[in-house]
C-alpha cells in the first residue's frame, strides 16, 4: 500500500437484517473531496445494491413498521431521516449541531434521539455573532472538554421526542421544505446522555448520563436514567461506568460497563462487564469474570435464553453468546461464535442468522455470516453453522500478511507480530508502539503496517504489559510505572524477532508510536540508544501540564502515573529529554485535546535544547484522531511525511522504487510537500 491507495480503502459497519438482505454502512474516505463518503447498501449472496444517495448516510435502524438512519450533505450536520422503509425515509430532525444517535419505537411510532443544544449566541446561532466575538465561557466543572469537539458545557448533549407520524398532504417531511415533525425537549439529567434506548414495548425510555452533576471534582459513574416524567429518573445501580444499555424486557435491562469497586475513579485495566437489572427489585447480577473478559463497545442483543455480545481477546474481537444465567463466567469458558483472528465492529441477529462487519488479517472490511442453532443451554455450540464471508473488500496491492510471535515476557507470554515487505532482505526495521495504554494491536489489516512494509520496512509490534485484550492484571500492570514493564516487554519482542530472522536489518532499527506509544517511544529513546531515528506522535509527554489541559487530564495522570511529584518525575519523557541521543520526529495535531499539543511544543523544545537532531510537524485543524479520521489528504500527507522521515533516518542507500515498483518522490520537507498537495 502506498500513501495515495488511502483512497482505495472502505470500512463496513453497523450491519441490520432485513429479510434474507443485510443492510450495512460502507464508509470511504475520498482525496478528491477531503472527506469521507458513507452510504448504505443492501446485501444479499447474489446482490448488491445502493440505497441511500447522500454524502454521509449511516448507522441504519430497521423495523416492522419504521426504518431510520443518519444522513448529511457535504459538511452538514446529520439529521435524523425515518419512513416505513430505509428507501422511503424523509427528514424528520433540523437539529442545529445535528443528530448523533437514536432508536426507534416501533409499535408506538416514536424516536427517541440525542442532538447538542447550542446556549444562544454561540456555534452559530446568530450569524452576527462569529466565534471569536462570543462571550466569555464562565467554568466550574471539572470536565469541559472534549478531544474532537472543544467545548461541551455550552452545549450539551440531551434528549429529543419525536412523533413518526406520516407526514400527509403539507410540506411537512418533504426533501428541500424546511419543515419538520415538532420534538419534544425531555428533562434531563445536568450532563451529556447519549445511548437513547426504549423498552420492547415501549412504555420505558431512557438514556446514560453521569450520575452526579459535575460540581468540581472528576466523577467516572454514570447510570440509566429513564425519561419521561417531571424529572429523570436513576437507576440503583452500584458504583458503575455505564457504556451501552438494552432492554431485555419492561423490568429487566442488560448493561455493559465497568465495576467501580474502589472508587469512582477506579478505571485503569477495568474490564467491562456484562451485567443484568432488575428495576423492579434493584439487584444488579454479573455475568461475565472481571478479570479475564472484557466487552467490546458494541450492543448486545438477546436470543432464546442467551445474550449475543461482543469481547476482546488477545489480538481479535470476537462474538460470544453468554447465558442469562452465568455467573461471572471466565474467557475459557466463554462460546465463541467467531474466529480468533477477525476483529468484529457490529453484528445483527434474528431467529436463525447472524450478520457480522469487520476487518480479518486479509482485508481491511468484511461481512460475515453465521447460521445460529438453539439457545446457548441447548448444546447450542454443536448447532453453530461456521462463519462464511460474503462480501470482502480487497486490500491493496502489495499487502503482506505479518507472522504472528509468542515471545515469553517477565509477567507471561507477549503477544507480537512481524511484518516484511516481499524479496529477500535486508530490511531496516521500524518497532510501533500502540496507544491507550489500555488497548491492543489485533491480527485485523492494519494500513500503517502496510505501508510501512511497502516502502521496505519491517515492522515489528506487540502488545505489552498494560495492553487490553488479556487480563485485568496485564493492564493494571503499569499503572505507577508507566514505562518500564511495556518498554521491557516491546524490547523483548523486538530482540525475539531480530534473533529470528536474518533479514532484519539490526543496524537499522527506528521506533515510532502514538499517544501513549508516543509516551513509550520517548521514553525508550531516553533509555535506549540502540535506533537510529524515532517518531513520537500525539504523546503523552509532561504528566504535569497534562492535568490542566487535556480532555481527561483530572483524573488520567493521577490514576496512571500518581500524584507523587517524584514519581511523576521519574515516568515523565520531559523530564528525561536530556538523556535523548536519537533523532526524533515530533508529529502533533494542532486541535488535539485528549494530548494537547502544548505536550509536543515542550518535548520539542527540550530536545533542542539537549541538542538533539529533532523536527516537528503540526497539522491544522486535526486532533487525537488524524491517523484514524483525520482529513483524507492529511492522512495520506501524515504516511508521506513519515516514510520521508524513515527514507531519509534509516533508508541507507537510494532507493528509488517502491517495493511494488513503483517511483517514489525524492524526500523532501514535509511542509513544502504538504503545501504543494494543497495547492494542488
């Protein structure tokens, strides 16, 4: 893959059943416009049709009597769009900052959904107030930012009713009218909900919010809150972070979330949860292990006497079926209904079939499908249909499949894996590091290992001690010492894989990564003089500063790191830029706010000042993001910039092609090489 095969590359999600069709989102991004393109299709063995025609169509709803989706033209706000069929559906919301999520209650005719409510004169309310005259924002919270958005407590994000009537003879609904059914503002709790969600029959509606109002202090809770009367209602649940909830009847909801059993900070390596509760009675019953299974971020859906979820295991994501009676069930004892290697980002169910998207180690989108057999206490494992592809987006050309490394580590085996571009060697070689902590690299088709391998580079890349996807205990690993147990596991892997393979280049070893893989690569260089060059993007770099600036800086640093100054010290790259020797690449978003860009300017500058080879690079308008939904040509100048980095740190002699034998341009500064593709 090269920087310019962006554009070739698709992502399907969010898949519903629809009779023998499935209906999914198909979301690309699109060099010639700047942005991505997304519509819905429907799916079936031996057909495939669009849908929708507008320039984001997405997260499609379908029921017996409604169907709805999200739809916006060219830089607009989404809006709600609802009919007795996704082809029908009409615009039902004129919502200012748009429409982020909804559900549909079918029988009852309704749609429950969340949009932001702008305070008057500000986000372009009045035209004739712009951004830089609104008046001052008087703060009090704690939490007041948001990476991808900026501010949050002028306009919250609450809850909205509308009717689905159908909308008869007037202009009411019609395409280019400007009118649309009236919604109903619901009360609320203080702070943003999200997840608006109806009971089967509908006589329950509700949503998550936090479960006190922001009064100074960092609070994680959150809980149900059930809408409708003269005040929001909370759920007695125990001290939980609430991520998704579904209904399971008109007492009785499934929630996924994170056990807050030390404090309501307590989140580091926590595992979320499958739980199940009672309104009626407000007994709250786990039924998944809180220390080997952890959800992913997907909904649950029931089936017979069982709920279909989704979990991360070491290097996939993968469907489950758990029974409604388990009791803290561990990963060993789990049901999978998908390999260990695809990584799944939605599914769909009815009484026989299950529609899965995601990516595989071959392709970077596939839609599944898996013949369901009886309920999960019915010897349903030996009823299980297998897992058959039906639709499989291609990978670009020169794709590589990375070999998979089980490296013994200090706490356990390491997860990791190799990547080489195709010929014979030797191949300099470029150790990634992911972010998160708290997260994981999959087996799935990654483009950043692709293009990489493509230009030449090896890439060797692990989950370490604090990564999710195993234990509780591997994530927690780190926390107090941020650094060394990943860094002694990343080096483990790498070593492993520069034993292993003759072709690997050790003479020429780079190391880059991200978030809190920028963290760990700078502190390895301080500790480690062994790379030639190394890229530290959106990093987690002064701990300090971090508290005041960042979108979670309250409670990130102090629950990772600590409130000791001293040992803040000793896990703080600042602090140990004077130890850098390695020529480093500093790349940051300008509108980052999860790692402010302030943690970039002063890592920079303490590395000049150490007389380190350094440079920094700075993209307009980006945040935490970029390398995953930045602006399409930012993306494709961010691969630029970086194998122009590596082509000129570690690429020896000249190389004038590209692996797949195509010309690459001559290196070049990255900023000059981002003003001509603007310009262009």
């Amino acid at each position: 893959m090269n920087p310019e095969d962006l554009g070739t590359l698709a992502e399907y999600s969010s898949p519903v059943l629809r009779g023998d069709d499935a209906v999914i989102t198909i979301r690309r991004p699109d060099l010639e416009s700047n942005s991505y393109l997304s519509q819905l299709f429907s799916l079936s063995d031996d057909n495939s049709r669009r849908l929708t025609h507008s320039w984001s169509d997405s997260n499609p709803e379908c029921g017996l009597n409604w169907s709805g989706y999200l739809s916006a033209e060219k830089k607009a706000a989404p809006q709600l769009f609802v009919g007795d069929s996704l082809e029908t559906a009409h615009q039902i919301t004129d919502n200012h900052l748009g429409v982020s999520e909804f559900a549909l209650d079918d029988t009852r005719s309704r749609a429950l959904y969340v949009a932001r409510v702008a305070e008057p004169g500000r986000y372009g309310l009045d035209d004739a107030i712009p951004a830089a005259e609104e008046a001052p924002r008087r703060i009090t919270t704690a939490s007041y930012l948001a990476n991808g958005l900026g501010y949050t407590n002028d306009r919250p994000a609450r809850a909205f009713l509308v009717d689905l009537a159908e909308p008869g003879l007037g202009t009411v609904g019609l395409r280019g009218a400007s009118e649309v059914p009236l919604s109903t503002l619901l009360t609320t709790p203080d702070s943003d909900v999200h997840d608006p969600q109806f009971s089967p029959v509908g006589t329950r509606a509700s949503v998550v919010s936090a479960l006190h109002s922001d009064q100074g202090q960092p609070d994680l809770r959150s809980t149900v809150w059930l809408l409708g009367g003269e005040a929001p209602t909370p759920l007695e649940l125990p001290s939980m972070d609430i991520g998704l909830h579904r209904w399971l009847d008109e007492d009785t909801v499934v929630l996924i979330g994170n056990a807050l059993t030390r404090d309501e900070l307590d989140f580091v390596g926590q595992m979320p949860g499958l739980f199940i509760h009672t309104v009626s009675t407000g007994s709250t019953r786990r039924l998944t292990d809180p220390e080997t299974v952890a959800l992913a971020p997907i909904p649950p859906q029931i089936h017979g006497g069982a709920v279909i979820a989704v979990v991360d295991t070491d290097g996939a994501t993968r469907i489950v079926r758990i029974g409604l009676d388990a009791a803290e069930i561990g990963v060993n004892d789990l049901e999978f209904l998908t390999d260990d290697t695809t990584v799944v980002n939605g599914f769909d169910a009815d009484e026989e079939t299950l529609v899965f998207t995601g990516s595989t180690p071959h392709s970077p989108a596939v839609l599944g499908r898996i013949a369901l057999g009886g309920p999960a206490d019915s010897g349903a494992a030996s009823a299980l249909g297998s897992s058959v592809i039906v639709k499989e987006h291609p990978a670009p050309a020169n794709s590589v499949l990375p070999q998979v490394l089980r490296v013994p580590g200090d706490s356990g085996t390491i997860t990791g894996w190799l990547a080489k571009p195709h010929g014979d060697g030797p191949f300099p070689v470029i150790l990634n590091i992911h972010g998160g902590p708290f997260a994981q690299y999959t087996h799935s088709w990654f483009d950043e290992t692709q293009v990489l391998t493509s230009a030449g580079y090896a890439v060797v890349f692990s989950n370490p001690r604090g990564s999710g996807g195993r234990t509780r205990s591997w994530g927690t690993a780190v926390q107090g010492d941020m650094a060394a147990p990943a860094m002694a596991d990343v080096l483990a892997v790498l070593d492993h894989a520069l034993d292993l393979d003759p072709s690997l280049d050790r003479s020429r070893l780079g190391i880059q990564g991200g978030s809190y893989g920028g963290y760990l690569t700078a502190m390895t260089i301080a500790a480690d003089h062994r790379f030639r060059a190394a890229i530290v993007e959106r990093g987690y770099l002064d701990p300090d500063s971090f508290v005041g600036t960042s979108d979670i800086g309250r409670f990130f640093t102090e629950e990772y790191t600590s409130r000791s100054s001293e040992a803040i010290a000793a896990q703080s790259p600042l602090a140990h830029a004077p130890q850098v020797g390695t020529p480093t690449l500093v790349m940051h978003s300008e509108l980052d706010l999860r790692c402010p860009l302030e943690q970039a300017q002063q890592y920079y500058a303490a590395l000049q000042r150490s007389g380190v080879d350094t440079e920094m690079l700075i993209f307009p308008g980006e945040n935490h993001e970029l390398s995953r939904a930045g602006q399409p040509r930012h993306r494709r100048q961010r691969f630029e910039a970086i194998l122009d980095w590596w082509d000129r740190r570690l690429g020896g002699e000249d190389r004038e092609q590209s692996q797949d034998g195509r010309h690459r341009p001559e290196a070049a500064d990255p900023a000059v090489a981002a003003a001509a593709d603007s310009a262009s």
